[in-house]
C-alpha cells in the first residue's frame, strides 16, 4: 500500500469538492481549481470533509499513479484553501522588478528591458524596499497562486531569465536557494 496513497485529506471547512468525469473540482475561499485526475482507474471518494484515493489492484501503474493522485489532490485542497506562495530574490546593482497590471518589467543588466506576462491565476508583488546581501542590492518578488504546478513552472520560468551566477550571485534565485559560490582568479604576486 503506497505510504501516501493512504493518508487522508482532510478539507478545510469551507472548501467543496465534486468528482465528475475525469476531474475533481475545488472550490474554496481563494478560489476554484480544476484537477484533471490522471487515471480513470484511481477512484476518489469524499465523506465528512475527508477526501480518500483508493486504487484497484496491485498492478505496477496503479502503485504508482496511487501517490500521485493523493498528492496532486492534496495541493488542489491547499491551494483553494489557503493558496501557494513562492518568493525569488532579484540580487544585482541596479536589478530591478515593477508589477504593471498582468505584466512584470524586470531591469536585469541586459542593454533592455526584460517584460515577463504573467499566467492567469499567478500574481506578483514586489517588495517595498530592497535590502542588501553581501555587498549586493537584493529585491523580493513574491508569487502567489492557487494552482501550485503553475506557480512552479512560472518561478522556473522567471529564474531564467537571469539565473544565478556564482562569483558573485548576482540574478534571480529562490529565496531558499543556496548558490554554491566560486573563488574568482588570484593576481600574480
């Protein structure tokens, strides 16, 4: 039995479920999510504000796709119901971030400005003031979705726009994230 797989979700108050078809719908106070569930095979089952995933046999597949769909459930659950929140650092002289409607404009050293649109359902708030690390000007840009596959994919895509390099960490990482840092070349003495 997947350890996973097994787990309960337990839905917060306010949050309604309904299985149809191939999807599971949520509805929260943060918003509505669609989840395309992915077997038809995995039956979900909600009862008393608990959403249970059952497989039907032992097979290779449904061993797998067991946790999955418990997992993908679960941060539907979450998402409608509290939202998903990722932060990424901007670190360099004179990087910056402005929100302009659905859009972002990042100055990231190139010779132009950068323009990044938005995903619907993903919103974008900068930080107030930048604070410095390291010797380095550094600005916070906070995403925030319900749906978080999406938040991901648009964090990855922000990140590459100009990934960390790592003499001096200038550029867009996670605010978690650790850049292991390199010695730059020594002078002949």
């Amino acid at each position: 039995m997947s350890r996973i797989g097994k787990l309960p979700i337990k839905l917060a108050d306010k949050v309604k479920v309904t299985v149809a078809g191939g999807s599971a719908n949520f509805e929260g106070p943060k918003g509505k999510l669609s989840v395309r569930l992915p077997s038809d095979k995995i039956k979900i089952a909600v009862k008393d504000g608990v959403l249970t995933v059952t497989r039907p046999d032992e097979s290779r597949e449904s061993r797998a796709l067991h946790g999955l769909t418990r997992a993908i459930l679960a941060n539907a659950a979450k998402g409608v119901a509290t939202g998903w929140e990722r932060k990424l650092d901007i670190r360099g002289v004179g990087f910056r971030a402005e929100v302009k409607g659905r859009q972002v404009h990042f100055a990231l050293g190139y010779s132009h400005p950068v323009v990044f649109d938005l995903p619907e359902g993903v919103t974008a708030e900068p930080d107030k003031q930048p604070r410095t690390e390291d010797g380095l000007p550094t600005i916070g840009l906070t995403l925030r979705s319900v749906d978080r596959e999406l938040l991901g994919q648009t964090a990855v895509r922000i990140r590459a726009l100009r990934p960390p390099e790592p003499y001096k960490g200038k550029g867009i990482k996670y605010a978690d994230e650790r850049v292991r840092r390199k010695e730059g070349k020594t002078g002949t003495a």
